[in-house]
C-alpha cells in the first residue's frame, strides 16, 4: 500500500480492505401534495470510507517505539494523499485518516483498522489517455479507461488578441475571447469547474471571465467528439485532452 508516495508494504501487514461497491447514493427528490410519490430529481455519490485492517511486521530492525512513531508520522497528512493498493496498482484515490484514535491503537496495540475518509469517492487512473491535436478541426476520440463519465482538462496553446477560440464537445460549447499571447497555455479545467491561463512566467491567472459559460466538457466511456474553431484574430497550435479518467 502506498500512501502520499510512501510505500507502507514493508512496515505493515494488510488483513482486509473494506472498499464499498458503490459510494453512499444521495438522491434528490421533490414531493407534491396531493401526488402519491416523488419526481425524481438528481443522484449524487457521497464521499466513502475505506476501512484498512493493519499490524506491524514482527522482524522490523527498529524499536517498537521508533516504528509506531515512524508511522503515525507517515499516516499524519494535513489534506487527503494519493492512497494505492497493491492489487490496485494502476489507479489511486485520494484519503486522509479521519480517526487519531486509530493512530493512538496502532501506537499502543500494534494493529489498528485505519479508516480512509475519501472525500471524492472515485479512482482515477495514474497513466491516463492524452489526445493531442494540433490544428482547428472535428476529432473523434475514444475513452478506454474508467468505467464512469470523466471530467478532463483541456490544454490550448495558440494566441488571441481580437478572436474567439472555441471548443464544443458533445455536451457543451465555450467560447473563450479572452488575450492569449503566444507560450502560454490557456486550461479548461472540467472537475475544479474553472478555466485559468498558464502565463510565460509559470504563475496563472483566471480565465473565468473570458469565457461564455462555466459549463466545462464532460467526457463518456466510449466515443467522444470534440470540435475545435478560432475566429478572428486568434489561431491554434496544439489542444491536448487529459480524460482525467476514473472508476466507480
């Protein structure tokens, strides 16, 4: 098991991972007075918990102390980390130990169930698809990984001083008017709900309001197409698609 980069596999002995189906289903419901049921509105996933059954390796060179304080100082994160699973190699999930108590038990007992608060309940893969194109134009691509909609990030090099740079998927269409001079990168980020421009300098600044809509691409498991356009005084070297693809 990895956890924020560091392999725990060689201090402690994994005995079950409590991984849930699906994550808890929140479903969104409008009821009318004097109509027998409810209009079904929206379902949305809730954050899950991973419970990690744990006990320290007995031939460890170190002192019982010295390791259990080693470890509590590993699991010890401030915001969630990449957690991932030796039968799990290829996608991680983003965790925080949401008991101290558990650390205090793996301290005094040497065993603990470690329990992973995952604040986003899917699995991202760590080698992803990345379609890259470099000329205005309509492209069909095909989403192999997941098994779930992805939200990518769009990466877009060219420039604009009086045009539009548009991109229009299967589900949205933003037009971006905004000033993008030639070495930086102007970004769609569809999960953070944001679009921003990576200046010369590497600092970013917001692009939110240069663009039409916050309505950001969606990408299914599948075929997708995705249509790039300028107008204007704007052009396009290169569009790189990250899917950011995930599982359930």
């Amino acid at each position: 098991m990895l956890y924020d980069g560091f392999d725990l596999s060689p201090y402690l002995d994994i005995s079950d991972i409590g991984r849930p189906l699906l994550p808890p289903q929140e479903v969104i419901s409008k009821t009318i007075i004097g109509k027998d049921g409810a209009y079904f509105l929206d379902k949305r996933h809730e954050p899950i918990e991973i419970p990690v059954e744990v006990s320290f390796h007995e031939d460890l060179d170190m002192t019982y102390r010295e390791k259990t304080r080693f470890i509590a100082g590993q699991l010890n994160k401030k915001e969630p980390k990449w957690l991932i699973f030796d039968d799990e190699p290829n996608v991680y999930i983003e965790g925080i130990v949401r008991d101290s108590t558990d650390i205090e038990n793996l301290i005094k007992a040497g065993e603990a169930t470690l329990n992973f608060y995952c604040p986003d309940p899917y699995y991202y893969e760590i080698e992803d698809e990345v379609f890259t194109y470099n000329s205005p134009g309509g492209y069909d691509f095909t989403r192999v990984k997941g098994n779930t909609e992805s939200y990518p990030i769009l990466e877009i090099k060219g420039v604009n001083y009086s045009g539009n740079i548009i991109i229009e998927t299967d589900n949205t269409k933003i037009t971006f008017n905004g000033n993008l001079i030639s070495g930086e990168i102007l970004v769609f980020d569809s999960k953070l709900i944001t679009a921003y421009i990576v200046q010369t300098d590497g600092t970013k600044r917001s692009a939110n309001n240069d663009i039409d809509t916050m309505d950001f691409p969606i990408l299914v498991v599948g075929a997708n197409h995705i249509d790039i356009s300028v107008s204007g005084d704007a052009s396009i070297q290169e569009l790189r698609i990250y899917a950011n693809s995930r599982w359930i």
